[in-house]
C-alpha cells in the first residue's frame, strides 16, 4: 500500500502462497524461498532476507514476536531471527495458527498445543484453531468452539462453526449456516446483515469474511487506514472492500 491509499505490485513476492504478518515484520513464502522482511531481519519488502532454503518447501508461514514457523504439510518447524531451521516441533497434517507470542498446530493425534506463551495449554480433538495473546480457541468434530487459557478450559460454545478468527480481543465464529457471529463485552452476539459468510480471518484489532457475490468484506479498529478506506478509523460493521492499484 502506498502513501496515498492505493497499492502497487511487489516483485519479490510474486506467486506468494503464504504470508504472515507480525507486529514488526512479515514473512512469505514463495516458489523454492522463504522470505521475510521488517525489523528484526534488516530487510524491506522490496530487498528480503532469504531464510534456510534446507527445510523448504513449506506450504504455510506463521508467525510469533520474532520468530518464524513453517509448515510443509507434515510436520511444524521454527527459525530463529537469523534465518536457521530448528527442529521439526509436531508432525501434523494441519496448518499451524499463531497470535500474540504463541504458535499452536494440532498434531496427528487431534489434540492442539501451543508453543510460546501458551505452552502447556493444550485443546483435544480440534480440526482448526485461532490464537490470541493468552487465549486459545478451536473448532471441535461436532461444530461447537471451545477456548483455553492458561487458567484452564472455558465452557463449551454449541455454535455449528465453520471457521474462526480474532478481532482484537474478540473472538467471531462463522456458522454454518453463512451467519456471523463475535464476542461484545464476553457475551456472543450475531452480526446484523451477515447472512453469506464464508471463511474467516483476523489480524491484530481487524477481521475479514468472503461475503455475498464473492466481495471481500471486513471491519475493525482500521488504524493505519488498512481496510482500503480514504481515511484511519474504526470501521463498526462489516462493509465491502474494493482495492485498486496505481
């Protein structure tokens, strides 16, 4: 994104298949390279840093203060800040989620664990997970969410989900059903107008959803003027969002 509101093409990550942003950095991966850029790796967008080509290919990139996780469709490994592999850390199928200073994957044998500031809070049985800063939430066989944290295991939501994500603090289930639903003052609240979501994501205080005739719809705190507005500010109920390119 530019500095007048619109966005322009980036070479280096051209045919990325994954990213990942953090705090004060992102990473992506693309054909045959991992590439980040940001703070603690001294690199911008434009000129990334390459990381360990060794572990490659991975399919996923997560990320977590200044460490980089991957997953390449078997197993869960990290990097450190210089850009070197570590040991592979869960073998799973599934691709990892992370949020605040945790990773968390689901391993072969169903159960979810964290690695992090989460560590030791575990969730069994989960097939997708959402992760914010001290708090855990997962999407059980039978469609209910359950969340953790590391004072224990919070009570059962019956919310026939089908995806999840944090907004903020918040936590937004979208049903089965195309409905939407988010957490206000710890309370589960529909979302009036929603009534075709599919797929769910969030990062930092926003949260997007594909909603009716396949347009991109999002809401949240908007404080850089991320959601594609002419100005900063909060955006209160989902709205449609049209990028254009300079």
């Amino acid at each position: 994104m530019n500095g007048q509101g619109g966005f322009r093409s980036v070479a280096a990550l051209k045919d990325a298949t994954s990213i990942a942003l953090a705090e004060t950095y992102g990473c992506a991966v693309v054909p045959h390279r991992l590439l980040c850029f940001g703070g603690p790796f001294r690199a911008t967008i434009e000129t990334p840093a390459v990381f360990d080509e060794a572990s490659l290919p991975a399919t996923t990139v997560v990320a977590k203060n200044d460490v980089v996780c991957t997953h390449d469709g078997h197993s869960l490994r990290c990097f450190d800040g210089e850009g070197h592999a570590g040991k592979e850390l869960m073998a799973t199928t599934l691709p990892p989620a992370a949020g605040g200073g945790s990773v968390c994957g689901i391993g072969d044998d169903g159960a979810a664990r964290c690695f992090g500031e989460l560590s030791g809070v575990t969730l069994t049985a989960m097939t997708s997970l959402a992760v914010r800063a001290g708090r855990l939430c997962g999407i059980a066989a039978d469609g209910s969410v359950v969340c953790a944290t590391k004072a224990g295991v919070e009570p059962r939501l019956q919310a026939n989900a089908d995806a999840i994500a944090f907004r903020g603090d918040s936590l937004c289930i979208a049903h089965k059903n195309r409905t939407l639903s988010c957490e206000e003052n710890g309370v589960l609240r529909p979302q009036s107008g929603v009534f075709s979501a599919k797929g769910l994501v969030g990062a930092a205080g926003n949260a997007c959803f594909v909603g009716q005739e396949n347009v991109a719809f999002c809401w949240g705190d908007n404080s850089q003027a991320e959601l594609g507005t002419p100005e900063k500010g909060a955006r209160e109920v989902p709205a449609a969002i049209f990028f254009r390119a300079n």
